[in-house]
C-alpha cells in the first residue's frame, strides 16, 4: 500500500511539472498574441492616416 501511495505521489507531480510547462508556454503564446495584436492595430491606424492624406490631396 505504502508503495503504491508513493507511486501515486511521484505520478502527481509529474504531471503537476508538466502541466506548468505547459502553462508557461500558453502564458508565452498568449504574449505573443497580444504583442501580434498591437502591432496589427498600429499599422492599421498608420494605413488609415496615409488613405486619409491620399484623400485629402486628392480632394485639394
């Protein structure tokens, strides 16, 4: 019984070890994503600035 108690034990923080390295990667991935985001939503507002100035010239 002891032994199978310490089996159980040693299998619980294995996957407790692994289930945090999979915790940090998804804490990264989602880093990322927002970095990603951020920069989508710049370049986006640096898009819409140049069509803006396209139309005002246009439009002189």
């Amino acid at each position: 019984m002891v032994d199978r108690n310490q089996q159980l034990a040693a299998l619980a923080q294995k996957n407790i070890s692994a289930n945090l390295t999979r915790t940090d990667l998804g804490v990264t991935l989602v880093r990322e994503a927002g970095e990603a985001i951020v920069d989508i939503q710049n370049n986006s507002a640096q898009v819409v600035e140049a069509i803006g100035n396209v139309t005002q010239r246009l439009a002189d």
